[in-house]
C-alpha cells in the first residue's frame, strides 16, 4: 500500500482536521450541541458524514490531550493571590449537580461536583488556601481555613443581612 503524507492539520489515522475536531468539542461541550445537531451541522456546512462513534472518540481523545493542563492549573490557582469561588446549581441527565467554579487574574476553572459542601471548596483550593478568597455569604465559605482574608460580594451580603434581620426587598 502507498500512502502519501497527512496535509497539515490532519492528524494521522484520522479524517478531521485538529481544528475541525477543537470546535466540534467545544460546540457539544460549552455550545451544547447534541451529537445529532454536530452531525447537522457538518452535513449542512460542506457535507461532511460522521458517526456518532467518531465524534465520542474525537471528545475523548481531546479531553485525554488537556487533561495534564487542566491538573496543572489546577495545581497553580490556590497559590493565586486572589481566587474568586462560587457554585451554582446544574441539571444533569434530571439530577441535581453542583457546578464550582474558581477563577482569577488570566484564568477560570471549573469544577462539576455532587454536593455544594465545603469538601468541594478544600478539592479545588485545598485546605488552607494562603491568598485573598473573594466569595458570596454562603455559609461553607464562612470559617473556611484561609490565611490571609476573605472578602464578600456586597450585593450578596445585602441581601443575607437584609434576611437576617427580616428586611425583605
């Protein structure tokens, strides 16, 4: 069998381009696409036939591919000067899940939990994280081991003040 060089871009023993695959993971992860309307989407634009199996394989490979950055910056926020936390509530397949995230100067990470517990603040920052934890007034940000200080949201702590003291806007 002869077979020439791979064009730039393509990497070998595959048939979408690096970039190609970097959108389609980035449309089904943050964009939320179905693999259906990714397969729409491609037929559409200049049609191009993929299988499912094909584009579980491209999201798996390039989760495998950021995976050691992602630990890494994982490993470098809690020794940030500032990292801001929060969590929010997130529906998956119709169970209730936790999304935290911590983010600062020229980054934002993210962190998909079960439970909204302080357990998940000392995963993402450890226990004693030594900077400046900037938060909202929920309570597992309350007493949590920082060395330096903790600063609160105003708006947030209006309103719990507002509670508090049975005020309600």
């Amino acid at each position: 069998m002869v077979q020439g060089e791979s064009p730039d871009g393509i990497v070998p023993g595959q048939d979408l381009s690096v970039n190609l695959q970097a959108l389609l993971v980035w449309l089904g992860n943050y964009g939320h696409l179905s693999y259906a309307k990714l397969q729409e989407l491609l037929w559409e634009l200049g049609e191009i036939e993929i299988g499912t199996g094909t584009l579980q394989k491209t999201n798996q490979r390039v989760a495998m591919a950021v995976e050691s950055a992602v630990e890494g910056l994982w490993e470098w926020a809690p020794l940030q000067p500032n990292v801001h936390v929060d969590e929010t509530p997130w529906c998956v397949m119709g169970v209730k899940e936790w999304l935290w995230t911590a983010s600062g100067e020229g980054f934002c990470l993210f962190h998909a939990a079960d439970t909204r517990g302080r357990a998940e603040l000392e995963t993402m920052l450890g226990k004693e994280f030594a900077g400046v934890l900037s938060s909202d007034d929920f309570s597992v940000y309350n007493g949590c081991s920082v060395q330096a200080q903790q600063t609160k949201c105003d708006s947030n702590l209006s309103l719990s003040t507002s509670f508090r003291n049975g005020i309600f806007p």
